[in-house]
C-alpha cells in the first residue's frame, strides 16, 4: 500500500512537471488545487524564484495560501479576463478528456477557471484513467437552503447522495456551500446527465467536466503519457 502511494506520488509529480513546460513568461496561470497540483505549484514556484513572470489565479482559498506563502503573485477574479494555461487534478478521466473533478471540494472554482482557460492540462497518475466514468462519486457543489430539494432530484435521476462529511462535520466549501457526492454507477450519457444537474435549481456546479480539458498529462512509472 505504501509502496502504491510512492509510486502515485511519483506518477503526479512527473507529470506536474512535464505540465510546466507549458507555462511561458508573461502568462496567467491557473492554479489546480489538490496533490497533483500541489507540484506543479511547486515548480512554478522554483521557476518564480529564478526569474520567470507570470501571474497566476488560485482555484481555491488552500491554493492561494499555499502559492503565496511560495512567492508566486496572484490576482484576484475580478482582476482576470482570460487565463492562458491551468493545470489541474482529476478524479477520473478518460482517454477523449472527459472528467470527474471535486474530490477535494474545489469543482465550482475550479470549473471557473477551466472555463476562463485557453489552455486546460489534467495531471494525474496512472490509477485515473477510467473506461467509463462514474467509479468516483459526482461531487455537487449545492446552496445550502436548497439541499432538500437538490438530494430529491438527483434521487430521481437515478443516483444517491450522500452529504459530504468531514472530521464528523459537514464539508463547507470556500463558497460555504455544502457538497454532495452522487452515486450514479458507470455514466453512459457524461453529456446528458451533465445538462440534467445543470438544470436542478440551488445546484452550485457539478465535478462533471465536458469539453474544458485541452489535454490529460498522465504520469505512468517513470514516463508520461499524453491524451
Ligand atoms: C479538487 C480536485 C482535484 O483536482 C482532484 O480531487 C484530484 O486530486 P489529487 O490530485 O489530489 O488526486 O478536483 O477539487
């Protein structure tokens, strides 16, 4: 198991690196957030140090904290019209791009940014490339006053929510909203379950991610492998 970690470790580290190269002087960088790209931050901070402009936006309040104690110069939202590159983490994905992101609570931000993005990379190690979405849980970013009414339509879309928990408590995102992660089993329809969530009203985001990555950089032993 130990060993497992190492090695996934490794895998996200190599592609967070092979995903720098993309960032080029000048720039708008989006900020990913979770432990793929907690490395990629990391070596844009090494790049920072030795001379390299760039701006970047955070995807979550744990990234900016962590990009500025690193040195790296943020803007804010409201500062940022288009951001040239983002790399960031999934949860899933499969070889024609299609996503699963949020397992760390940061899909509304992070779907902004991606949005915002000309150029989207996914790094992740080996275990997350999936045939078919859906082994991970969607997580759901939902307004609060809404959860109700939110578990009720997902249940009738066929899944199961359950209301994301941690350390005992309810998982509050940087939003302060709560998540919901919804079992639906293995995803035929990506695009019309995707339109589905989208219309339930009091539903923030969800980590379905459909024509936002430009590539998945995927950290496989000791070499990457590009979809
Ligand atoms: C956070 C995310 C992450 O990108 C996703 O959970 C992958 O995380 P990690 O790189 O730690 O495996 O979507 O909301």
């Amino acid at each position: 198991m130990e060993n497992e970690t190492q090695i996934k470790e490794v895998e996200k580290k190599i592609a967070a690196l092979e995903a720098v190269k993309f960032v080029q002087a000048g720039s708008i960088v989006g900020l990913g957030t979770g432990s793929s790209a907690y490395h990629a931050i990391q070596e844009i901070s090494n790049l920072v140090k030795s001379g390299l402009e760039i701006q970047a936006v955070a995807t979550s309040a744990h990234t900016a904290m962590l990009a500025g104690n690193l040195g790296i110069p943020l803007l804010n939202f409201d500062e940022v019209n288009s951001i040239d590159v983002t790399i960031d983490g999934a949860d899933e994905f499969t070889a024609d791009l299609k996503l699963i992101k949020g397992g760390g609570g940061a899909l509304f931000r992070e779907k902004v940014v991606a949005a915002m993005t000309k150029q989207e990379i996914i790094i992740t190690d080996s275990s997350k490339l999936v045939d078919r979405l859906g082994a991970f849980t969607v997580p759901i970013e939902v307004i609060p006053l809404a959860v109700n009414h939110v578990m009720k339509e997902i249940k009738l879309l066929g899944g199961s929510p359950v209301l994301r928990k941690k350390n005992g408590h309810l998982f509050i995102t940087d939003n302060n909203n709560y998540v919901i992660d919804a079992d639906f089993g293995l995803i035929d329809e990506p695009e019309n379950l995707s339109s589905a969530l989208n219309n339930i009203d009091g539903l923030l985001a969800h980590g379905i991610f459909l024509n936002l990555a430009a590539k998945v950089i995927m950290g496989k032993g000791d070499q990457v492998i590009y979809f």
